[in-house]
C-alpha cells in the first residue's frame, strides 16, 4: 500500500513559526503510519487559526461553528462507528464555548480523539485573552492584565473521568506523533493538549518559554497523580496522562450492536406507532 499523502492543494496560511505547522505534520505523519483509509477519516474542525486546517489536509473534513465542532464529530461517530473522527479545536473554542460538549462527550467515553492546539490566546482575531491566558495576562481586550484564574485543560479533562488524557508539543514533533497515534488508536474519548506557540500574537508563552518549562514523563499514571501533575506550574510535564480502557458509548448502545447505523437497513422498520403517538 502506498504511503497515504493528507495534503491538501491548498497552502497553509498560517504565520511562519506558528506551532500549527508541527502538529498538522504530526497528524499528517500518524494518519499515514497507521495507514488510514482517507475515505475512512473525518476530520471535525473549529473555527480558529487550528480551524483553519480544514482547507490544508485532504480527507474528509467538516468545518463547524465556533466551539461547536465536538457535538458533529460525535453524531458522525455515532452514524458510522467504523469512520475514524478526530476534532481540531483551540483553546478559545473549546474552553470559552465548548465545556458542556467536551465535559458530555468525556462522560460518555466517545470514541473520538481532540486535538487541542493550545497557544493561550485567541490568535485568529488578533490575540486576545482565552480561558487558558493566565491570570494578570496583559492582551489586547485586557490592558490591566487578566482577571480571570485560568482554566488548566489536563486538569478539567480528568475531574470529568476520561477514557485518555496526554499532553504533547508542538515543538516535539517525535513526542506529538507518538501521544497522536497513542490517541487515535484508543478505543475511547482521547484528549490530547498540544502547547503550541503563537508567535505573532503571544509575546509570554514563546518558543524560548515552551523549551525551558516543558518536561517529559512516562505514563500512564494513576488518577491521583495524573491530577498531581496536571496543576504543575514550576514545568509542564507531557507524556500520557491516564488512561482508562472502558467500553465506548457506542458499544453500549444496543442498536449499535449490530452494526454502523449507516449499514443498517432501516427502510423495513415500522414507525407507524411513533408517529401515531406524536400525531
Ligand atoms: Fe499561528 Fe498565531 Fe499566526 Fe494564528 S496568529 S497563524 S496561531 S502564529
């Protein structure tokens, strides 16, 4: 089988040096090695500079709202089990308007693999504070600094019982693919925090910044000390977090049993008593 390209005609737009770049070629390089059919891929993408990468892989792609990109992914997950679904979302979408999706779709063990690029700022217009800016943070919309504690994503991911939860970065391209493929593979809501730079528009969390505080770790880990690690702030451990190997919500749906909803012949079911008790 011939090395599966996921490159688009389309060149990306992204500012030179943006962390996007490393993990669009991380997720590029980990679908190709796993050798996924495109025809059997479905990228869900937010609205954002990570968003944006709807245009730049070739596969299928849904560009959804703003922070609406989870609630898609998983209804496509649900209408064909088979199909691999993965979400791109950044810190404002999915920290400002997503929390209830992502909390659910946490709960529920949805077979869905998130891929959070988290640079700390709304980039797309032009910088301003996200959830995840820490607190005193001079931005654009917040001259005097910040007021807000800052959400920390490992942290909120795991108070919801995840199936995986890691955190890689963009700057660790052989780390990213491997916590990506680890991800994608799982049978099961993964959740992977990608540290990612904004050059142009984050002067703190920089490249320089990201190199010196960010530190590897071999996990999995227990609850507890996956929770220990993920309220560090001295460094920003990355590796696996934890992993919990229970059945997906799709393989406790009875229906579901017995096939993708998509394969099922639905033509012969009688509805003829839902529609009596809705008349
Ligand atoms: Fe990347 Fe920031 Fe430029 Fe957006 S504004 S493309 S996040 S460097």
């Amino acid at each position: 089988m011939e090395n599966i390209d996921y490159t688009s005609h389309i060149k990306p737009t992204w500012c030179p040096g943006c962390g996007n770049f490393g993990i669009f070629t991380a997720l590029k390089q980990t679908m190709a090695e796993l050798k996924l059919p495109r025809e059997n891929v479905v990228l869900v993408c937010d609205v954002g500079c990570a968003g944006n990468s709807a245009d730049f892989y070739n596969t299928y792609v849904f560009h959804a709202l703003h922070g609406r990109a989870l609630p898609p992914a998983a209804g496509i997950k649900l209408a064909n089990h088979d199909l691999t679904v993965i979400a791109i979302v950044g810190d404002g979408g999915l920290f400002g308007e997503a929390t209830t999706h992502l909390m659910n779709l946490i709960r529920g063990n949805h077979n869905i693999t998130v891929i959070h690029h988290n640079n700390y700022r709304y980039s797309l217009t032009t910088g301003q504070y996200a959830p995840t800016t820490p607190k005193g943070t001079k931005t654009p919309s917040t001259p005097e600094g910040v007021i807000e504690e800052a959400i920390r994503p490992i942290e909120f991911v795991l108070s919801c019982r995840p199936g995986f939860v890691a955190r890689s970065s963009a700057l660790k391209p052989a780390h990213l693919k491997d916590i990506i493929k680890k991800a994608i593979v799982f049978k099961g809501f993964s959740f992977v925090d990608v540290l990612q730079p904004c050059v142009t528009f984050n002067k703190d969390q920089t490249i320089a910044w990201y190199q010196n505080i960010v530190e590897e770790f071999n996990g999995p880990l227990s609850l507890e000390k996956a929770k220990e690690l993920a309220v560090r702030e001295d460094k920003l451990p990355i590796g696996l977090f934890y992993a919990d190997k229970r059945p997906a919500y799709h393989v406790e749906v009875s229906t579901l049993q017995q096939g993708p909803l998509v394969k099922q012949k639905i033509d012969k079911i009688d509805i003829s008593k839902l529609l009596e008790f809705y008349k």
